[in-house]
C-alpha cells in the first residue's frame, strides 16, 4: 500500500540525511538549529509531557503493554 504523503516525506528525510552524509550528529545538530530559527521568528514549540497518562482500564494496560502487578494497582484506584 503506497501512500503519496508519506512517500513524500519519505523522500524528503532521505534528501536531508543524504545532504549530511547520514551522519546523525549532524542531522540533529541541523534540526536543532532550525528550531532556534523557527523559534526566533515567533514560531513555539509544545514541550512533550513530563507524565505518563493514567490507565483507568484494564484494557489500556492492554493496549500500551503494561505489566499486570501495574495494571492491577490502577484498577484498585479507580475501582472506587
């Protein structure tokens, strides 16, 4: 299944990376550098969260692997 987008930024992450010889220092180094510019012109950026969200479900544990000594913590808490 080909997607015309993701072909699309497939090829221009490969352009990029071929551009720095695929040296990921300098890759990150560029990213980097843009960010401060994009940054400079008034663009922001929303820092990642500090906290994993609370499964309220069994099933989320499920869903994003938890353990089941966790899965069992969480359901006590909000078995109420």
């Amino acid at each position: 299944m080909n997607d015309e987008i993701l072909d699309e930024v497939r090829a221009i992450r490969e352009a990029h990376a071929k551009a720095f010889d695929f040296d990921l220092d300098a890759i990150y180094a560029d990213i980097q550098q843009r960010e401060i510019e994009h940054q400079a012109r008034g663009a922001r950026f929303i820092d990642p969260p500090t906290t994993s969200p609370q499964m309220r479900s069994r099933y989320q544990g499920i869903r994003f692997g938890r353990r089941p000594s966790q899965e069992s913590r969480v359901d006590q808490k909000y078995s109420g």
